[in-house]
C-alpha cells in the first residue's frame, strides 16, 4: 500500500473559513453557532478528502482538532445521502467510530450532537461500565451514528441489537490506543462485519509498524495527512523536572500544591492502586483529589470528571488509559507523579496542558529507576527539560561512583529566579520552550547529578540548620490568570 501525502502543513497555508471546504449549511451553521472560526490544520487536511470519500490515514495529536476532523465531513455526507431503500433510521446505523475509551467515545458523541444539531441525524455512544438494556433500547428507536467501545459493540452484535450491514463510512480513533489495550482482534472482528465497499478513515498519534500494519489491512489507497508529530509539545508550555526520591514524591507533590496559582492540576500515574495511594494521600492532607481509572464505575469516573471541569476538584489523579482524549479547558498544569516508561505517553500527558495557544506547565517528579525513561523523553522531543534544583526533598546525597563527572555538574537554577533576573519562576511572557542548549542555569534533565550539586548540599545543611526551606518555585498561570489566588 502506498500512502500519499498529503500538503505540509508546516508550510505557509492561506487562512480558510470552514465555508471554503465545502461544507453544507445546517453543518455551517451548527461551527458559527459554537464559535468555530477556521479549522485547523488537520481539519483544513482532512474534510476534502473525506468529503470525496477517499480513505484517509491520519497521524494527528490529541488537541489538534482531529475529531471534527472525521465528523464534519461525516455529517455532511450522511445529511446528503438517502437512507438505504429509503428507510428511517435504524439500528442500523450508516456510520461507526470506534475508540478505545468510555471517556473518549462521550466526547466525541457531543461533538457529534453540537455539529449536526440542525440536521435530522440520530446518534448514540455506547461503551461497557454501565447496563446494556438502555443502550439497546436506544439503538431500536434508530440511530445513523454510533459511537463505541470495541468490547461493548461485540456485546451489542452478539446480542443482535445492531447491525453494521448499512454501515458507509468506518472510523478507526486512537488507533494505537487501541492497539496497545489488546483490542486488535476484536477491531479486526468488527471491520471484518463492516462492508467492504465502505469508506474507512484511521487515525493514530504514533506510527508504529502495527499501525501500518493495521492500515495496510484496513485502508484502499488511502491519503495520509500528518500534522504535529508526536515528538512535539505545544511551545507554550513550560516543562520541569524534579529529582526525587520515590519514598518522597507524594510530600512533594503536596508541597507543589501550596502554590495556589495550580488551579487545577492532572497528576498522573502508571496504576490503578498507585492513583488511590495519591489521592488518599491528598485528601488528609486538605486537598480535593479523586481518582480516574478503569476500576472505576462509569458514574464514579464522570462524576470526577465533571467535579474537575467545574472547579470542584483540585486534583485529577488518572492512569495512561483512562486520562486519553480528555480534553479540558484551560488546564494549568499536568504533573507526571510518575515518569512514563515509554516517551510518546509524555508527549501526550502534558499536551493535556497548552492547549489551544494557552500558557500551561509540565512538571515531572523523577526518580533514581527513572532517569533511563527521562533520557528516552529527551531524545524524542530534542530538548533539555530544565532541572528543578531547589525543592525539600532532593534526593540523599549518593556515593562519588553515582556522581555525574564534576566538569559535567553545573549549579541548578534557582526555583523562583526568573530567566532575565528575579521573580517568579517563568518569565514574565508566560512559560517559553525551552531551547536545546546548554547554558549557564540549564543542564539537561536525564544527566543532572543525583546529589543536586553544591548548591543543594548547602541547602541540605540550610535545613539541618532548621533555616527556612526553599521558595517554592512561582509557576506560570494560563491564559490571563497570572497574579490570581485560587482556594482549593
């Protein structure tokens, strides 16, 4: 299979209202109703070609806009299109997107109910957790869209509460998600019930031989349009590191918290037990924290999410899995309580935070076992995270064998001094990315000295001394916030 690509996005591409791809009016007006001005880039890529139903593989961030990518011009064909032998809907439905996550399968049916509220299409999401009966009850009354889970769709076609012979265009989101949950058979079961002459777009943040594989079985003579490459991070968005302990990350993560310009923080660990540990932990400790991940019921998880979308919760503590395709307005700040093994899952945690051109910042709590995943994170994203040096709990002074060499070690920034000289911890423009150098206050991330150097040795004798801890770093607020106390 060959793939074409598509345009470069990178190159300068004229702005182009969504009129101009040639969407239909009760589309239209649905975008100038939500205040949709000019579509992203992915957008701008993507809705012609599906508008023509070429087959489309798409490699695209979570952020950039990818889901009105696929429902727009779906929309827009299905509004046009007859019903097949001009029936009404059915549990039939002409459409079908296939996520991997409850929370990413409601986000898309409200995508898919604000963009088609002046058509005459029906939709439905289904996903596990929750009872089966309302869903099959829903799909008799007739849809044209069904969003699903892979599991929870088997369950409906065993059951015969759906049909997928009517369906026209087939959508594959998250597929490397997908992928990486085990659900490969049950996508290849469910595309092998689809029809063969139908219309079917892939879409996936990473491009890893399965995916390609995937799409080789998948896709006829596809498009490829590929825009933000997984390996970038939005430019507004400030990334840290601190060197901790791991016995201490959860002090630590209570010290950060202090700084009441963290407004709404998404802290995020590698399990299930190890998110409760976290929040258990906050909540002694006066902080409103919940937990989001799979071993929690579906009402659990949207009462957390919606109690962290409204301002009721300071702290949203999830699992990889769990925390994919959320997507939250002006989130401040997303903290990697634990570093991920692979470095494509950092990329799309702290892109929770920066999003839609507003400042945000990334910090991460890294420990001894850690520092080999911190060295594949810089690798990947070609950059120097900077150290934060200065914090009560650097790590214990090691042995002079698991020292970097001292020509290496430089003194680490100091917590609350701004670049150009003073003041918080960002400058005053908003967080900035960092460049891929070394200077005299930077020095990269995976190869910083365990010890925290000189200047955390004096610090370390400071506190024996029983001196006044360190200032705790001033960390940027988004979008206009800057200066503004927030209650927890």
């Amino acid at each position: 299979m060959r793939l074409r690509l598509a345009q470069n996005v990178q190159s300068s591409r004229p702005l182009m209202d969504f009129s101009g791809l040639g969407l239909s009016q009760p589309v239209l007006r649905a975008l100038d109703a939500a205040g949709y001005q000019s579509p992203t880039p992915i957008q701008a890529m993507a809705i012609p070609h599906v508008i023509s139903g070429r087959d489309l593989f798409g490699c695209a961030q979570t952020g950039t806009g990818k889901t009105a990518a696929f429902a727009l011009p779906i929309l827009h064909r299905l509004d046009a299109l007859p019903r097949p032998n001009g029936k009404p809907a059915s549990s039939a439905p002409r459409a079908l997107v296939l996520t991997p996550t409850r929370e990413l399968a409601a986000q898309i049916g409200a995508s898919f109910e604000a963009y088609g509220r002046h058509t005459s299409l029906r939709y439905a999401v289904m996903f596990g957790g929750v009872g089966i009966q309302r869903q099959i009850q829903t799909l008799a009354r007739g849809v044209d869209v069904v969003i699903a889970t892979p599991g929870r769709l088997l369950d409906l076609m065993q059951q015969r509460a759906i049909s997928l012979a009517d369906v026209r265009v087939f959508v594959l989101d998250e597929a490397d998600r997908m992928l990486d949950m085990g659900f490969v058979n049950d996508v290849m079961r469910i595309a092998r019930s689809v029809p063969k002459t139908r219309q079917t777009l892939l879409f996936s943040a990473t491009l890893p031989d399965t995916i390609r594989s995937l799409a080789q079985s998948l896709l006829n003579s596809p498009v490829h349009v590929a825009v933000d490459a997984v390996s970038s991070a939005a430019e507004t968005l400030d990334q840290s590191v601190y060197f901790v302990d791991k016995a201490d990350k959860r002090s630590l993560l209570a010290w950060v918290l202090q700084d009441l310009q963290i407004d709404r923080t998404l802290a995020f660990t590698r399990t299930k037990h190890g998110a409760d540990r976290v929040v258990e932990f906050l909540q002694k400790r006066g902080f409103t924290a919940a937990a989001l991940h799979g071993n929690k019921s579906q009402n659990a998880r949207e009462r957390a999410l919606d109690s962290f979308k409204s301002g009721k919760l300071r702290v949203l503590v999830a699992t990889d899995i769990a925390a994919r395709g959320i997507d939250i307005e002006q989130l401040s700040h997303v903290i990697n309580f634990e570093v991920p093994n692979t470095p494509e899952s950092y990329v799309h945690r702290i892109g929770r935070s920066g999003r839609a051109g507003s400042s945000g910042a990334a910090l991460s709590f890294c420990d001894a076992e850690e520092r080999p995943y911190l060295r594949s994170i810089e690798r990947l994203i070609r950059m120097q995270i900077r150290v934060v040096g200065e914090h009560p709990h650097v790590p214990a002074q090691k042995s002079d064998s698991d020292r970097a060499p001292r020509e290496n070690r430089q003194p680490p920034q100091h917590a609350g001094a701004r670049r150009n000289g003073g003041g918080g911890g960002h400058s005053g423009g908003g967080p900035r990315r960092q460049q891929p150098r070394r200077d005299d206050h930077l020095q990269s991330a995976a190869h910083a000295p365990r010890d925290g150097g000189a200047a955390v040795q004096q610090l370390q004798a400071a506190s024996a001394r029983g001196a006044e801890r360190p200032v705790k770093p001033g960390f940027s607020s988004p979008s206009g916030r800057r200066g503004r106390a927030f209650a927890r």
